[in-house]
C-alpha cells in the first residue's frame, strides 16, 4: 500500500512538470482563493488583536455608564430612548456612597454633537476628545497616563481655574517638544487655558484612532463655560474580581433614584469591557463569514478547472491508461492515479497561495499603521481546503479513466 502511495505520488508530481503552464493555469483559482482567505483572515486576525488592546488598555474591570444605549445607531436614536433623563453628579455620588464593589467613578461632561478646535498661535486641531472631569479620571482610565507634566487638582477643579491637559498628538502639532508645551496658554473653542500636563499616547489604534486628541479640563470649569447643552457620562473602576457585583449593585442604585419600574427596562446604559468586545467579535464575523463565502467562489471556480484539465488528461492518455490495465494495473490504481494528480495539482495551488497571502500580511504592518497576523490554523485549513477541492473534482475523471476498456484503450489513437 505504502508503495502504490509513493508510486501514485511520483506519477502525479512527473505530471505536473511535464504539463508546466497547463498544470499553473488549472491551480490559478485555487492559488487566488487560498491567497485571498489567508489575507483577509490575516487582516481580520490582526485588526481583531488591535481593538482588543485598545478597548482593553481603557482597564478590563471597568464600564461606561450612559443614558443613551452604546454602539451602533444607524444615524438616529429610538424615541424614548432621547426622552430619557440626564445623567446627574448627584447619582454619582450615590453610586460611589452605595457601591461597595466599586473602587472609584469618575464623572465626565462632555458634548456629543459638537466639534471642538483647539489652536495655538497659527496652529489648529479639530475634532478634539474635549471634556470636563475630576481628577479620579487618573485613576479609573487606565490608558490616562501621564507624559509629561501632571493631571489637575481637586484645588483647581473647586476653583473652576481654566487649566488643561492635552493629549500627545496635540502637543507634537502645537510645539517642537513635548515639554515645551507646559506652561503654554491655548484655546479650546475659543477659550483659553493653561497647558499643566500632557498624556501619554495610549499603545494601539488605527487610522485616526492612534491619535490623542484628548484635551481634559475640570469638571467645574466645564460648567462655568458650558452651563447647558452638556452631557453626563460615567466611568467606574471595580475592585478586581468584581466587577459582576458592581455592575448589579449600579443598576439598582439608578432604577430606584430614576424611579424605573420593577418591570421597566433600564432607562440608562452599562457597558462592561467584556460586552464591547463580544460585539465587536459579533461583528467581525458576520464580516470574516461573508469574505470566505465570496473567496469560496474563486475556489469553487479553480476545481472546475482543475476538472476540465483532469478529464483532458484523462482523454490525451487513454492507451497510457490501457497499457497500464493490461500489465495488471486495477481500476483502483487508476482512480488513485487521477485522483493523487488533481490534489497534488490543488495542493500545489493551495501553497502558493498561502505563500502568496503570508507574504503580503507580513507587509501590511510594514507599509500602514495596521497589525496582520497570520495564525498557524488558518494556513492549516488552506492547505486542507486546497487538497480536498482536488479531491472532490477529481472524481469524476478518476472515475471515467478506471471504468475506460482496457482493449479498447489500447485501440485508442
């Protein structure tokens, strides 16, 4: 057995050498199927691991606290969902009162419609991350570190003094250093402020998400500035290991302050860490589904082809095929014959184009700010899937050579 296998084997690869161009032009669909699974599971994989780290590098014990529902909205939000009370500090301070499990919630004002240009001298930056927030936004961002300078004071947040603190992106477009920005007065639409400290750009992102645009000043002077048209979001940080417990404890502080029915929904939202990346993992595969399904079609296209070349072959070596039967050669030694050549020519296929992909998701990193990881299953499964698209087609033509007549066969000019 292990010999017929090695025979098989050789007569296949002897084929496809001898059949050079022919043997590459049946395998082109597979080759470009197998290349376009590797790439877009490489891109997915790596943009997969990029977000992962971005929403995990904001602290895995944390959540976000709103009025209105989190994620996508397809540009409009539900009726009663707009209709819904605001946010208050007073229910922040209630939740840090009657939480045990929560560590520290820091409270930010923000606006949700508006865009916000900070400038310096002749220099601008529009659609800054602008809002008002206490000095425990140090502690409960975990991505709020520290590059040069220092946060706000509790001091100058109670005396409404018009300081801030910038992100690094904003810092390298205002000034040749990061600490020559301290000291420094800016303007944030339109108002000026003390530059104190400047953060750390946080590690991952993409497109304009590695970006820190982030221009933080005190909650009360948010207030003394913007006394309407503000909203209010929370941030907790949960003891570790508790993070469950916080999140129930929360809900129910809220339901009885916002008077909620015991059979109501909650009129506000709570987004663990966890919940973000379980949609976002939600949505990428539905994306990564839709891609194999379309690659399939190139693979679906290459086993046609890879048939009509193997019932071609079948034709050009009839008498091969009846000189074979007639030295002893059974109708399973052709089936095998035919069949090792069309998933040799497949897995052929199949190689370059993991050869192929690979290649071109390692030079992604190198040419864009973009992660891609090629996983070692997913080689796995193009190289399977390579082989056995030679194996389903190559049924038919093993099986039309092992039923040929050998006499006639050999008649066969």
């Amino acid at each position: 057995m292990q010999q017929d296998f090695k025979e098989n084997l050789q007569l296949a690869f002897d084929t496809v050498r001898t059949h050079k161009l022919r043997s590459f032009l049946a395998i082109l669909g597979v080759m470009i199927g197998v290349s376009l699974i590797i790439l877009v599971v490489g891109l997915v994989q790596g943009f997969r691991q990029t977000i992962q780290d971005e929403i995990t590098a904001e602290g895995i014990d944390t959540a976000f606290v709103s009025r209105f529902d989190q994620g996508p909205q397809n540009g409009h939000r539900p009726k009663d969902e707009k209709l819904r009370k605001p946010l208050t500090l007073e229910d922040a301070m209630a939740i840090r009162e009657l939480c045990p499990a929560i560590k520290q919630i820091a409270v930010s004002a923000f606006q949700w419609q508006l865009t916000h240009t900070a400038r310096y001298q002749k220099n601008e930056v529009e659609g800054t991350d602008f809002r008002g927030t206490f000095p425990a936004y140090l502690e409960v961002y975990s991505n709020a570190t520290m590059k040069a300078g220092r946060f706000f004071t509790e001091a100058e947040n109670e005396h409404r003094e018009n300081v801030v603190v910038i992100g690094e992106n904003v810092a390298k477009a205002f000034f040749p250093t990061i600490n020559d920005a301290l000291g420094k007065e800016i303007l944030v639409d339109g108002s000026t402020y003390l530059v104190v400290g400047v953060f750390e750009k946080p590690l991952g992102g993409f497109g304009t998400n590695d970006e820190d645009r982030r221009t933080v000043i005190p909650y009360y002077t948010f207030m003394k500035l913007y006394p309407s048209s503000f909203e209010l979001g929370y941030r907790f940080l949960a003891y570790p290991g508790k993070l469950d417990a916080a999140v129930d404890q929360l809900r129910e502080v809220l339901r009885r302050r916002r008077n909620v029915a015991y059979s109501a929904p909650d009129n506000f939202s709570i987004q663990t860490q966890v919940e973000v990346v379980r949609q976002f993992n939600d949505i990428i595969g539905g994306v990564v589904l839709a891609v194999i399904v379309l690659s399939s079609i190139g693979l679906l296209i290459g086993g046609m082809g890879v048939m009509n070349i193997m019932l071609v072959s079948v034709t050009e070596r009839t008498r091969e095929i009846g000189v074979r039967k007639a030295i002893g050669a059974r109708s399973r030694d052709i089936t095998w014959q035919f069949l090792f050549e069309a998933m040799t020519l497949t897995g052929t296929g199949g190689l370059i184009g993991i050869l192929v992909g690979s290649g071109i998701v390692l030079l992604v990193p190198m040419v864009s700010p973009l992660k891609a990881i090629v996983p070692a299953w997913a080689v796995i499964i193009g190289f399977t899937v390579s082989v056995s698209i030679g194996l389903i087609f190559g049924v038919w033509p093993a099986t039309k050579a092992a039923r040929l007549n050998p006499v006639e066969a050999l008649r066969y000019e």
